[in-house]
C-alpha cells in the first residue's frame, strides 16, 4: 500500500493471527503464517481490539471461543488519528475516541 496514504482494513477474515485467538488447539498455523505474512507485505499494524478477548462463539457447550475480526492501518493512519481505539461492545465493534 502506498506509504502516504492512510489506511483502515477492518473485517471478520475468519482467520487467526495467533494460537490463542481460539481456545481449543488445532489453528492451522500455515494458514496464521500466510495471513500475518499478508498484512506485514501491505506494511499494515494491527489495532489491538478493547473488549472481549473473543467475539465469536458457538453458542454450544463446551463452547468454541474465536477472534476473528482484525483492525489494521498504515502507519501514516496512526499518527493522523493516534486516539482511535477499536472496541468490541456487546453487538457490534466500533471505534472510540479518547
């Protein structure tokens, strides 16, 4: 992505970042690797996401919990807007100022 531009990718990707965004094992670490492989090619950060650690489960018991969804930005998106944190509330994510 080009480097003045600032950008926000926000999204439910469906994939993992991290071992621990699922609470059994078994992620597919290959499929991690290419994903984090992908956002660190666009030179995209991760927003770290206030709230629940995770925001998707199967409702069953034991239950599966996830975190799927993913808040990234340009550097240059950073130091234009440094008082934005992404929070997942009860429904919905949205984003909060300071």
């Amino acid at each position: 992505m080009p480097d003045l531009v600032d950008w926000l990718v926000v999204g439910d990707f469906n994939l993992y970042r991290h071992p621990d965004d699922i609470n059994r094992p078994g992620a597919d670490h290959a499929e991690m690797f290419m994903f984090n492989e992908s956002i660190s090619k666009l030179g995209l950060v991760e927003l770290p996401l206030r709230g629940k650690g995770f925001i998707w489960t199967n409702k069953q018991h034991p239950p599966i919990l996830e975190h799927l969804d993913w808040f990234s930005t340009s550097t240059t998106w950073i130091l234009a807007y440094p008082n934005i944190v992404p929070f997942y509330g009860d429904f919905r994510s949205r984003a909060l100022f300071d």
